[in-house]
C-alpha cells in the first residue's frame, strides 16, 4: 500500500521508517525513536508503520500506548511468550531479570529469519517501567535483524517520579521528531472530511485552532460543518464541552498531574495568564513549570500562557471539580491583588467562586464596579455590588451597598432594583438604621419610581425642615472616588427647599405641600419659585449642562416634566429624543425604558395617539420585567388612556383589567391608572363609575400632598361626568376651587377648564369662552384637547343657530381628530352627525379682503388650528415669516388674539 495514502503530512517520516525496515532485513538492528507532542500523531505513525511491516513479512510485536490491551506488568515479556510459545511470568507475576533473559532469547529465534519490528507506543507510560530496559534489550540483539521503535512525548516528563527523566540519546539512536501539520497538511485533512481544501480563510482558521495537531484537527473537523450542513462562519469555531474541547482536555491528561494543573491554573487566569502568575498561583518555582509548558505548546494546547481558543478554556474549567475551580479562581483574585491588578481582573474571579470574605476583597469589588459603571457596563457592575452585599459581614456597609444597587439597577431593570432591593432598604428604615444621608438617598430613589406613600413615610421620619443629603459626600465611602475617576456629577435638583402653590384642595395659597416637596426636592419635576417661564427656563438649563448618569437620571426626568407641564411641549420632545438616542448608543437598556416611557407621555399630551403606544412598547420591549414594578402602573395608564382615545376599547379594558399588585396602590402613578380608566368607563358611557375613579384620585391626590392642577388632573374630568348626568350644581362646585383665572402660567390647564367652564355658562357666553380654550390649547400643543374644545363649540353654533360657523369648527374638529387618529371623537363630529345642511365652501377660496394670497393661505391655516411651525412646514417657509403675515393679518383685520380669526376664512 503506498504511505503517502495513510497519513497526511507524514510522508518523510513513514520514509525513515521505511528506510530503517530495510535495514533490519539486511540483517541490521535498529532503534528509532519517534519524538513529538501530545496528540501530534505519534500513535498513528506508529500503526501506519506498522501494517506497513507486516504486510512485508516482518512479525511485528506491540506493546503500551492507548491501543495496546494487554495491562500487565511489563506487557512485552508476556506477549512474546504468547506469540512463541515460551512460557512467561504468570498474570500477576511482576518481571524478573530471568524474564528479561528469557524474553531476550526469544527474540533472538525470532529474529533469525524474518525482521522482528517491536513497537512500544509511549515508552515511558507507567505500563512499561522503564524504556531503558527496552534499550538493553535492543543493545543485547545488535547481530539479529530486530527493529525496535519507541514514541516518546517531547518535553513530556515522566509520570513515575522515581524513573529516569528521559529516553538518553544516543549515537547509535534514530531519532524522529514529530512536528505540527503545515497548512496543506490541514487542507488535506480537512478534503478528507469532505471539505473544500482550496477554502484558504477555513484552512488558516482551523489551522490557527488546532495548531496543526492531528488530534484537536480531527476532533474539531468532526464538531464543526465543514461540507456545508452548517453556516459558513460556524466552520472551525469549536463550542464549549465540544469534541475539540474534550480532545484538548485528554491531552492535559495525557500530559500528566502537574500538565493538568498548569492547563486549570491558566483556564481561570484567562488572559491574566503568565509564567511568573502561574508559578506563584501553584505555589511552585517557575523553572519547574517551564518543561510542562514546553511540552503544551508543543502539542498546540497552549500559545505562550493562553489556550488557542475561548471554548478550550471554558471546557476545561467547567471539566474541574466545583470546589478546585473556586479554591482557583480565588487564588487568582489573591495573586493578582498582590501584583497589582486592577479592581475589575480580581472582581471576575471573586464572582467566579461566589466569594468575597477579606476586607480587600470586598473592596475589589465595589472598586470594580464604579469602574465598570464608567464604561456603561452595568451588568458587571450590578454582580459585583450584588456580591459585595452578600458578603459584606457588616449591616450598615450592606445598607450602604443595597441603596447604590437600588440605584444602579436603573441601568438595566428598575422593576427589579424596586423589588429586590427597596424592601429590604424600608425594613432598614423602619428598624432605624438609616442615617439622615441614608433616609435622604431613599427618598429620591422612592420618588423615582413613584412610591410616594413610601416616600412620605421617610419625610416624616427626617422630620420637617431636614436638609436635603449632601451629593458630594454621598452615602458611599467610595463614591466620591468614583466620581473623581468618571466626572460623575453629583445629584443636582432644579429646586429645593420651600415650594409655594395656589390654593388647592383646601390647601391655603403658600403653604407647603409635602408631596409636591418630594417633587420638587427629588425629581425636579415641579421647580418651585416664579411662574412657569421661569420653571421652563430653569428645567431647561439644567438640561444643557447635565451629564446622563446614574445620579442625574432622575432630575433629568423631572426636567422634562417640567418643561412638559410649563406647555414646552416641542422642547420637552427634543430633549427626551436626545436623551433616549444617548441611553440607545450607550447600550443601557433601563434608561432607555425610562425615556421611552416619557416619550410616550409627550406624545400623548401631543395627541399623537399611535406614537404615544409605540415608545410604551418599546419600553416594555427593552427591558420585559419593567412592568412588574410600580413603574408598569404608569406605562399601563398610557396605553389604557391612549386606547381609549383611538377607540380601541378592548385593549383599553386589556390593560384595565390587569392584576393590580398591591404597590401599585401606594404610588403615584396609581393616579395615573385611576384617571385612565374612569376616561374609559367615561368613553363607554358608565359615567357614575368614571366619577368614582376620578374622586378616589382626588382623594389620594389630597391625602399625599400633590392636589395640584399641573401635576393630577381629576377635577375637570369629574366635572365632565357631573354634567354627563345634568348635575350641573355640583359641577360647578368640582370646578370652582380650579377657576381658569389662577393660572395664568399654565395654558393647558387653563384651557381645558375653560371649555369645562363654558359648559356651565350661558349659552351667549360660551363661543368666547370655548375660543379662548382652543387658543390656549393650541399654544399648549394638546391638539386632542384642542380638538374636544373645537366639538364643543360646533355644539354651541349649532345651538345658536349660526350653522356656518358650525360647520367650520365642525370641520376643525374633524381634521385634528383624524390626525391624532381618535376616532369616537371624529364619529362625533363627523359630517353624517349633522342636525341641519350647511353650506358648502368654495373649492378655491379668494382671499379676504386686504390680504394677500399669501396671508390669506396663513391666515386660513391658522384659523384650523395649524400652530406656526406646522403652517410654516406646510407652506415651505420660515416660523418668523408666518408670524410676521399674522402682524399684518391681525392689523388689517383689527384683532389681537388668534382665535378672533374669521371662521369664513
């Protein structure tokens, strides 16, 4: 049979071999050894070779190796005398120098016809002895025509400490030195698995992986697709526990006890790998080791310190005894700490072995998670403080570490930093364990995610007048050096100290309200002092100098509310766009919930119904486990509020219908639910069960402090129901204490209780009233709100008898109702729901006298609603030119306000 087809790569060798064949024949004894690393085909070249004699005549004897069967002591003796008839020692016998003699002259018979070819695969295996004996054996036979060939592991060490260290050389000695395949070695092998060998990209990876060992070639060609089954970048990418991983993991074996322990000392080092690491992680001098490490890079187990591929690595620490791998990996976190290392190396073998017990440790830990938090890489920061509190033997530091969890947490579940770690922080709490700093820390962090109660609660037990805690001294001994490190800026709230608001809910003008202090003091929402201008203003310059961190989240938060409730709507959007778009390229998926949640209020207030459930979606999309918090309250309250508009009342009453947890009774955005389902019951003509869900949310409103227009709607909405069923007295009374005329600084609020007020006023009164509704609605940018105002006043021309005008506000009502896509309100107004005929309008209009075409078309698209920057997007021109045609539209018309437009235009 031709040599070249049995081995790949091997053709030289197979030829020396030969070589030494035929020269026994000629009666000439020989001795090769054949060199090599673990796995690099020792044992193939050996059988190759060795049919290859037979099949010549030679009588060919084997002995050790993992092929050979025959375990007893000194296995050869007893195979030759199995072969020639001679009796040998018997099965549990060990060998005596007689056997050798013995053994010696068989093999001297033997030879004296055909060749005898000995092959000892592995010639120092335990199995054997020793290899000297066998060249005593080979020395004694020199006339006869023996061949004897023996493998042995290059820089292998012997398992028997009491033998030789290695096969001598000698003169007299063939050696053969196994190298790796080349790369055509590897293509051949790889076409002989049915790849393509011309596939230089996979010849060059799999020949990275393996390293041009026969073996890890052949484990890896049989775990990965090579023939197309598979995608293409699968192809030599071996997994964890794989083939390839179990075949390195035998040659660690094969190499020995103290090869073993190098190969699981490296695995938990990584890429903390080196010489001088590994000798003080074993506790053994480094000149020790070097053969070891020779001998592993020589079978391509190893390059340098580290294993060629992650899954060899990760195969052979999970092949490791659970209490090997965590003595190990804390051995690490000990030898890198005395080197040295950064907090972050030593923290990944703490979490390895779920362990932290030395102060330094735990240190380490903490350490290695603000430097994680500077990177944005919150999931390695929240294992490290997770594990820190865990371990941390001392109450107050574990107190210390739940409340920074509680906040970073935020970056990837805040449903789970609630749940999992502000009970144990009330408890705390309660048990009088917090400090002034500590209670001042967990009412922001209660605020944050809605649980006023809570909240209050904590307010109560600073007592009145407490100072707010210090952001640059923080809770954390730790912190402040963290923020040196990160630029990480302190908590910074738009406003503090003593909030004034108007007289609401029995509340007199200019006393404090807790609830709204908590707002104002921890979210930022509601800035106290001056009007909303000077709140908007303020909101917004805390916007353009903070940086988004775990400290600022909050009041970053609060400021667009803020801006949001001084009707900065437009602002409000940008700022949270831009907030949104950083937490999505700095891959921080719980503060990506949270600005998609308020994208989704924006744009609900904006009347952009669709958008307002897509954001909520997404926030429920990134991060799943955010709605079992208080915080899913506020996103089901959007979604049930914004169904209900669209008129798609079965997934209104789906999200109503939901299991209520009992926190959710207790938070602030429990007003939010409250207040979505009675609009539903209201929109579905159940207004006795609206009214009762619009009372109990002025009744929780007033018991936490925050019975505040701005910040909980109630009055207006339970008014509306009063007047559902003609119980105008009490809606007058529902409405008094919330008179349009208190504020002047919020258009919204004042809008919409003027079109509630309208309703209770004379009919003569009420196109005036209902036009300065829609004004202020409009500057509000509440185009829903606008458009209910719109319908309202259809109903008052049509009641005074003036159906032009009628139909003009009719048909304001409609086009804004269908671009926010709320469809019972375009229903409402639709032209089929018309008492009488109206005249239709010219399909060209001229323009009014004394106008020009040009503000003529502004004028129109103003007296429809349009606000500026819309008409000036429609018509393809500046916000300053459409203001400048309405000075002069308003100027030859003789009026003031935009709503005293000519509905006729």
């Amino acid at each position: 049979m031709s040599l070249q087809m049995i081995l790949v790569n091997r053709e030289k060798e197979l030829g020396l071999l030969a070589a030494a064949l035929t020269e026994c024949a000629a009666g000439r004894s020989r001795t090769v050894v054949v060199e090599g690393g673990v796995g690099c085909g020792k044992s193939e070249l050996l059988d190759t070779f060795a049919e290859y004699a037979a099949a010549r005549g030679a009588v060919v004897l084997r002995a050790g190796g993992p092929r050979a069967t025959d375990a007893r002591p000194f296995a050869l003796p007893h195979r030759l005398a199995d072969r020639t008839g001679h009796d040998g020692p018997g099965p549990a016998r060990p060998p005596t120098e007689h056997d050798f003699l013995a053994t010696l002259a068989t093999l001297h018979r033997t030879a004296a016809t055909p060749p005898v070819v000995v092959c000892v695969d592995d010639a120092r295996d335990g199995g054997i002895r020793s290899p000297h004996h066998l060249l005593r054996l080979a020395g004694r036979l020199r006339p006869a025509r023996l061949l004897l060939v023996l493998t042995d592991g290059l820089h292998l060490p012997h398992q028997d400490p009491s033998s030789e260290p290695e096969l001598p050389h000698r003169s007299d000695i063939l050696y053969i030195r196994l190298g790796p395949l080349t790369e055509q070695g590897t293509a051949e092998l790889l076409a002989a698995h049915g790849g393509d060998p011309h596939d230089a990209v996979l010849v060059a990876r799999l020949h990275s992986v393996a390293a041009g060992n026969p073996r890890l070639l052949r484990a890896l060609l049989e775990e990965c697709p090579v023939t197309g089954a598979g995608p293409a970048d699968a192809c030599g990418e071996p997994l964890v526990g794989g083939r390839y991983g179990q075949a390195l993991l035998a040659c660690l074996h094969r190499g020995g006890a103290t090869a073993l322990e190098i190969g699981h000392a490296l695995a938990v080092l990584g890429d903390e790998g080196r010489p001088d690491l590994l000798a003080r992680m074993l506790d053994r001098p480094a000149a020790s080791l070097d053969r070891n490490l020779r001998a592993l890079r020589a079978a391509g187990v190893l390059d340098g310190t580290r294993f060629r591929h992650r899954s060899a690595a990760a195969t052979v620490e999970a092949g490791m005894a659970p209490a090997r791998r965590t003595a190990l990996h804390r051995r690490a976190a000990a030898v890198l700490h005395t080197d040295g290392a950064g907090s972050p190396a030593i923290a990944r073998h703490l979490l390895a072995a779920r362990c932290a017990v030395e102060p330094w440790e735990l240190t380490a830990l903490r350490d290695a998670a603000e430097d994680a938090l500077g990177e944005d890489d919150a999931e390695f920061a929240v294992d490290c403080l997770e594990l820190a509190h865990e371990s941390d033997p001392d109450a107050s530091r574990r107190i210390e570490i739940g409340m920074r969890l509680a906040l970073v947490m935020w970056r990837t579940d805040p449903a789970a930093a609630e749940c999992r770690h502000l009970p144990g922080l009330l408890a705390a709490m309660r048990a009088g364990a917090l400090s002034s700093d500590g209670l001042a820390m967990l009412g922001r962090l209660l605020v944050a995610h809605g649980r006023v109660e809570d909240a209050l609660e904590v307010a109560a037990r600073r007592g009145p007048g407490a100072p707010d805690a210090s952001p640059e001294r923080g809770i954390h001994p730790y912190v402040s050096s963290a923020r040196a490190r990160h630029d990480v800026p302190a908590v910074v709230s738009p406003g503090e100290g003593r909030a004034t608001v108007p007289a609401v809910s029995g509340v007199p003008a200019g006393e404090r309200v807790p609830g709204v202090r908590l707002l104002q003091g921890s979210a930022g929402s509601l800035p106290p002092g001056g009007g909303g201008a000077d709140r908007a203003a303020s909101a917004e310059s805390f916007l353009k100098v903070a940086t988004l961190t775990d400290a600022t989240l909050g009041p970053v938060c609060g400021a667009l509310k803020a801006l949001l409730h001084a009707d900065r709507v437009e602002e409000a959007a940008a700022w949270c766009a831009r907030s949104l778009d950083e937490s999505v390229r700095r891959d921080i998926p719980g503060w990506q919930a949270v600005f998609a949640t308020v994208q989704g209020l924006i744009a609900l207030r904006q009347g952009r119904l669709e958008d307002a459930i897509t954001s909520v979606e997404r926030a429920l999309a990134v991060v799943p486990g955010r709605a079992g918090g208080v915080m899913g309250c506020g996103t089901t309250a959007i979604l049930a509020t914004a169904y209900t508009e669209l008129g798609r009342y079965d997934d209104a009453a789906r999200q109503i219908d939901r299991p209520v947890p009992e926190t959710w009774r207790t938070s602030v955005h429990w007003l939010d639910r409250l207040r979505a389902r009675g609009l539903f019951h209201l929109a579905t003509d159940r207004p006795r069960a609206a009214l009762a869900d619009f009372l109990e949310t002025g009744r929780l409103a007033g018991r936490w402090g925050i019975d505040h227009p701005v910040l909980v709607s109630w009055r207006t909405e339970a008014a509306e129901c009063r007047l559902r069923v003609g119980e105008h007295v009490q809606a007058a009374e529902l409405l008094s204490p919330q008179s349009s005329a208190d504020f002047p600084g919020n258009a919204r609020v004042r809008g919409i209780t003027l079109r509630l007020e309208a309703a209770l006023a004379p009919l003569s009164r009420r196109p005036e009233l209902l036009r300065m509704s829609i004004e202020d609605l409009h500057f509000a940018h509440d185009r829903l709100e606008a458009a209910k105002a719109l319908a309202d006043l259809r109903d008052a021309y049509q009641e005074l008898g003036d159906p032009l005008r009628a139909e003009l506000a009719r048909r304001r009502a409609w086009h804004i109702a269908r671009e926010c896509g709320a469809e019972p309100l375009c229903r409402r107004v639709a032209p089929g729901r018309r008492a009488e005929p109206v005249p239709r309008e010219p399909a060209v209009p001229e323009p009014a006298v004394g106008l020009t075409r040009a503000e003529h078309r502004v004028a129109s698209l103003a007296a429809y609603g349009r606000t500026n920057r819309e008409i000036s997007e429609q018509l393809y021109i500046t916000v300053s030119t459409v203001e400048q045609h309405l000075t002069r539209v308003y100027r030859k018309l003789r009026i003031t306000r935009r709503h005293q437009l000519p509905m006729d235009l």
